[in-house]
C-alpha cells in the first residue's frame, strides 16, 4: 500500500495553504460535510461558528487589536495565536524568527534543512508543504476551484481569490507609515518602500548600475546590454527589443487612438499625450516643477532627464566607446555610428538608412529627382 502524498507520517492531516481557512481543507481524503456556505466566495465550513467569523473578513470587521504593534484580527483565537509571535514562544533557533505556532514553526525549518518532504506524481518536483503541492497539482489538473461571485473568474488558490476581490471593493489594507499611501497586497507595500529607503537590491552584473525592481533590471540588462530585435513590425518590418515599443509603433500604422478623455471627445495614441492634454486642457492631474528653473512637465521622466541637464550628469554610457549622454534617445543615436544595421529603407528606390531623419531628408529629395525624370521623358 503506498504512502498518500499528502501525509508525513501514519495518519493523514490537512493540507492548507496559508491564505485558506482554518476551516476548509484540502486534503483529498477530508469527506466531512460542510453544510454551512459563505455566501460572497462560496467557501463551505463545518461550523456555524467558522462561517461567522470568516464573514468578517468580508466586511472588514477586525474587532481584536494587538497591544504590542496595533495589528488587528477578526477573531480572538486569531490574536492569542498572534501574541505567540511577541513572546517567542515559537522561535527558529537558526534565525531568530517567531512564529504564532509549532506547525509553522516545523514548516519553517525545512527552509534551513533544505527538507522537502512532499512529490508531485505528475513531474516528480518536491515541496516544502502538502499545501503547496495541492496548489501546484492544479497546474496539472487544470483545477481552478475558487470563482468570484462578481465576475466569475476562477482562481487555483483562495489566496489569490483575495487579492482579487479587492479589484472589486478597492480594498486597500496595506498602508505606508510614511506617506499614508494604501496598496492591495503586501508585496506592493514592501517595493513601495523602496523609495523612501532607497534600497535597490537589484544589480547589474554588466554596469553596476542598481535597481529597487528585478524586472526593471531585466528590462534594462535586455535594452542596454543587448542588440537583439525579435520583435518585427509586420507592417514596415522594423524591428525592436520589447514588446511594448512595439505595439506603441504599430498604432503609427493602424492610427488607434486607445486613449481617450473623459471630459472631451479627444482621442490619443499614447498615454503621455493624454496626460498632457488633462493637464493643459482640463486642470486635472499635477504638473511636475523642475526646483531650480520651475519649468513643469507632465511626465516625471522628462524632468528627470531634464535635472541631468541642470547637473551636469550624462547617466548613459555608450557600450562601444566611453562616450556619456544626458538621454537614452541621445545614446541611442550616437549608437548608430558603431553599427552597420539600417532599419529605414526608402519607398522610392528601396535605399537603407540607419536614421529616420535621413530617410525623410532622402525621400523628398527623391521624389524630387524621379518627378524630373518623368517630365524630362515625357518631352
């Protein structure tokens, strides 16, 4: 008889992800009934008593506040289990870190033994917790168990059911000490931090330029450090290094307008013009003000390149010559000088260039030579 997945030692257990109920299993043998439903998120519990306190969590109810930092609960279980944090009662000898039980503290420790107990039958990948390979089993399964009552979409984890419904409350419980600005989830709250600290753990190994995002980093490791086009326009065939420039130049060609003004009939191409436009036309928004000239702009990386001026400070380097610019569009000229790549061809007589500015300068005056070619054959 083989061992359940789910189990690690001769009885079974429930397996629960962090954001699910104390009250909703999901161990696959559980067969108990759950008579009683939560009527916002369809969650079932075997107790009256759970389904009330787990209302709470819906109408924003937290009644029990802790008297060491002010974190409120729903339920006074809820804050005695918290206090165990502040006496340490559950404490990782290896870090030092507290924990509100010995379960979590178990959990904790396979981070630091390395133990990872638990296999997925499908692709053989392990885990550190029963609950996190139920979530995973589902990337097989295709199972997405929880559904918003709102919009019906399906979520494979309640946790991240959540974090949506706030996309339908505009729930925002995680607030900055500093600035008082709210967020709907903590790791928004943690990167958000960042600018007031001005912690940017994220380094480029190339440049050693940091970063306070590691998507910013790939992003910048991807334009700066890269020569790779993989994205073709299939309009003109002109190439480019992200998605997103992209689809801002495929609008050149099919003239959307996704923009649109909600006090006029205005419709714009990108995002910055109807920022601009709010901003002239309607009052609305705030004008960035440079400190030493107060020149305004509307968008906070035209005055930074702007303050580059003022200072003196030229942050783009050139990757073939030590050359520095106040802009990357200025960088991204110059570098044309060391590549024999020309992405601008003419209509006219099919001649490439590397700039877009002599391909027009080129292209009138080749209209010019081929109009007097055809009156001079005509005669």
């Amino acid at each position: 008889m083989s061992r359940c997945a789910y189990c690690t030692g001769e009885s079974c257990f429930e397996a629960k992800t962090e954001a699910d109920s104390n009250d909703v299993t999901e161990h696959p043998h559980d067969d108990k009934p759950r008579p009683y439903v939560c009527t916002v998120c369809e969650k079932r519990f075997t107790k009256k008593q759970s389904l009330n306190e787990h209302r709470e969590r819906h109408t924003g109810g937290k009644l029990y506040s802790c008297s060491q930092c002010e974190k409120r609960f729903t339920t006074q279980s809820n804050l005695i289990s918290h206090m165990n944090v502040h006496t340490s009662k559950y404490k990782c000898s290896e870090c030092g870190k507290c924990f509100q039980c010995n379960t979590t503290l178990n959990k904790h420790s396979r981070i630091h033994s390395g133990e990872k107990p638990f296999e997925c039958n499908d692709c053989n990948k392990r885990f550190t917790t029963a609950g996190n390979l139920v979530v995973h089993s589902r990337i097989h399964s295709g199972e997405k168990p929880y559904n918003c009552h709102v919009c019906n979409k399906a979520f494979s984890e309640s946790g991240s059911l959540h974090r949506h419904m706030r996309v339908h409350t505009g729930d925002k419980p995680h607030k900055c000490h500093m600035c008082n600005k709210a967020f709907s989830e903590s790791g928004l709250l943690h990167r958000h931090m960042r600018v007031h600290t001005g912690d940017k753990p994220y380094k480029c190994s190339l440049c050693n330029k940091s970063f306070s995002r590691s998507s910013t980093l790939q992003l910048h490791k991807h334009c700066i450090h890269s020569n790779r086009r993989p994205h073709e326009c299939p309009y003109c065939g002109k190439l480019f290094k992200i998605t997103n420039k992209l689809k801002r130049h495929v609008r050149i060609h099919t003239g959307a307008k996704p923009y649109s003004c909600g006090h006029c009939s205005d419709h714009f191409t990108h995002y910055y013009q109807l920022k601009t436009h709010l901003l002239k036309s309607h009052n609305e928004g705030t004008w960035l003000t440079c400190r030493i000239c107060q020149m305004k702009f509307s968008h906070s990386g035209n005055l930074k390149e702007h303050l580059h001026r003022h200072g003196g400070v030229k942050p783009y380097v050139c990757t073939d010559c030590p050359k520095r610019f106040y802009t990357a569009a200025e960088r991204i000229h110059h570098q044309l000088v060391h590549s024999d790549f020309k992405q601008f061809c003419c209509g006219k007589c099919g001649k490439d260039f590397k700039c877009k500015y002599y391909v027009m300068k080129h292209f009138n005056r080749c209209s010019e030579e081929l109009a007097f070619v055809d009156i001079f054959s005509t005669h």
